[in-house]
C-alpha cells in the first residue's frame, strides 16, 4: 500500500493517575502489519475531541485498569481496583464523538467494556466477586500467547464473517467484564461459561468490541487474528477515500 494512501489509526494508551501515557507495542505493530498507520491518542480537551476524530480515519481503544463505576451509575464495590477517572470520561467521549462520524472502530480488552458503558452498559466490578454462576479463568497467569479458554462466534455476526472461524480458544487478561449489555448493541461472542467475549454495533459501518488480545496472535501469524486488522485496516481505508 503506497504511504499517502494508509488509513491513520489512533490508538489509545494505558493512562495511569491521568498523567503517564504507555501501550504495548503489538496494537501498533498489528496496525502496521495490516497496512495502516498507528498513532498514539493521547488526553485532549473535550472541545477538542470532535476535531480529533475528523483527523483520524480509525480508532482502537486499548486495554488497561478498571472502569469508574460512577460513569454508569454504581457505588464502588469493595474489589474494585485502581480507577483514573480522566482517562474514563476522555475514552468515552472519544468513542461517542467517533462513532457520530461513523467510521471505523475497535475497542479491544478494556476497551470493549468502554465501549459498552459509553453506550449505556455496565461492568462486573470486581467479575470473580460478581458473576452468577461457573466462572473459568479470565485472568490467566500464563504467557500472552497462551489460549486459555474457548470461545464462540454468533454465525451472523460479523466477526465470524471475518474470522471464517466459528468456536476457538483465546488469551484472557480482565479483571471486569461486560454485565448489562448497552441498548443498540448486540453480543457478537461469549465464553463458555456465558461471559460476552465480542459485542458489535448493527448501526455503524465498523464498531466492535474483543474481550481478548487478537493483536498477540495476528503477530504471530494466525490467519483468523490477521483477517480481523487487515478487515478493519481496510474499512478505514474505505472511509478515507470517501472523506477525501
């Protein structure tokens, strides 16, 4: 793909006490194999976020800490863990602003809880202290190319579509975990034990969510992981031209 031609992805980072920005370099990296051109979102003002998602031609929310329960309406539970408000607020002001621009979008980890509470949703807390029901390992003491647990895709959503796979296994690092799922969204995966694993938007050109880590396989070179950046990539692509 000639350089004038990559979509630009915003990325964003893990913000800790809304100050020191990091990220993990296999979301850009995944970008990069796919075609596009990753670029670190850091913290605007809020006047300046419309602005921000007209310059981007896609975007990725990342992984990280706990939700602030306060942005859906719920006193902390006692198994809560570290919270930086700015960072929650910021995120889903971003995703709501992007989104009224309907490009392309992925929230992945944390970033598909985001996702779901910038829409109206909740978040399991503290999800071992919370969750009714079997609960398998979400947060695995394994390397981050161990799959850990099994999967399955609802066969008409999209993400099955792109991945051409229907049940597999996959990498887990959450401590929360979708609970109520937003008005307009619609569960695209769930684990075996019934935990959403993938959510979608049957409104948007492109908005999804993965509960796992896509990116570690795409680097890996695992053929479904891959369909999934080089699909979005292209969606932004798609979205460029037409902006144009």
């Amino acid at each position: 793909m000639a350089t004038e031609n990559k979509p630009v992805i915003g990325i964003t980072a893990r913000v800790e006490e809304d100050q020191m920005y990091s990220l993990d370099p296999v979301y850009a990296n995944a970008i990069l194999r796919a075609g596009g051109l990753p670029l670190i979102v850091p913290i605007v003002d809020e006047e300046d976020i419309p602005l921000l998602c007209e310059r981007l031609d896609g975007l990725i929310v990342t992984g990280g800490g706990d939700i602030n329960p306060n942005i859906y309406g719920e006193e902390p539970h006692i198994g809560l863990g570290a919270v930086y408000p700015g960072s929650d607020k910021y995120e889903a002001e971003l995703i709501l602003n992007f989104l009224k621009l309907d490009k392309p979008f992925m929230g992945m980890c944390r970033g598909m809880q985001m996702f779901n509470v910038a829409f109206g949703g909740t978040v399991y807390q503290d999800l071992e202290a919370q969750y009714e029901g079997t609960l398998y390992q979400h947060k695995q003491m394994a390397m981050r190319t161990h799959r850990t647990h099994s999967v399955k895709l609802e066969e008409d959503s999209l993400l099955y579509k792109i991945m051409k796979e229907k049940e597999f296994h996959v990498n887990s690092f959450h401590h929360q975990g979708v609970k109520d799922v937003a008005q307009g969204l619609e569960v695209a995966a769930r684990a075996a034990d019934g935990l959403v694993e993938a959510l979608q938007s049957p409104n948007h050109q492109f908005a999804m969510g993965i509960q796992w880590h896509p990116e570690e396989f795409a680097l890996q070179g695992d053929e479904a992981s891959c369909n999934i950046f080089s699909y979005f990539v292209n969606e932004c692509l798609i979205d460029k031209k037409q902006n144009q």
